[in-house]
C-alpha cells in the first residue's frame, strides 16, 4: 500500500523558476513562498549588500522541512 495518491498534483514535487522581478509570487498582500538554496540566499545578501545573518534575520522563514 502506497502513501502517495496515485495521482499526484503536477507541483507535487516543488516548482523551479527564475525570478523575473514581477513582484507577484514574493511581495504584496498576497505573499507566498519562494525556496531558496543557502548558496541562493548567500547571493541575494551579498546582491543587496547586508550580511547573511541579516538576511536570514530580515527575510528568511522556515515552513515546514524546508
């Protein structure tokens, strides 16, 4: 007996993308989530010019796992 559905949704696995500074999926009144590698969270502080702990701190959450 099997604990997944047989058929899983089609973001079942996650979703890869690059961000195309829309606004759309990280910012506004309907937020949502977007993973992120450590070494994707080392460039966007460096990017921004604040230290990793600092990004973590502004803008990093944990959900779930991940």
């Amino acid at each position: 007996m099997s604990l997944l559905p047989d058929n899983p949704p089609w973001y079942a696995a996650g979703l890869a993308f690059e961000c195309v500074q829309c606004g759309r999926c990280c910012a506004g009144p309907e937020e949502g989530y977007v993973w992120a590698t450590v070494g994707e969270i080392a460039r966007i502080a460096e990017f921004l010019g604040i230290g990793e702990k600092e990004m973590y701190r502004r803008y990093v959450r944990k959900v779930g796992r991940r």
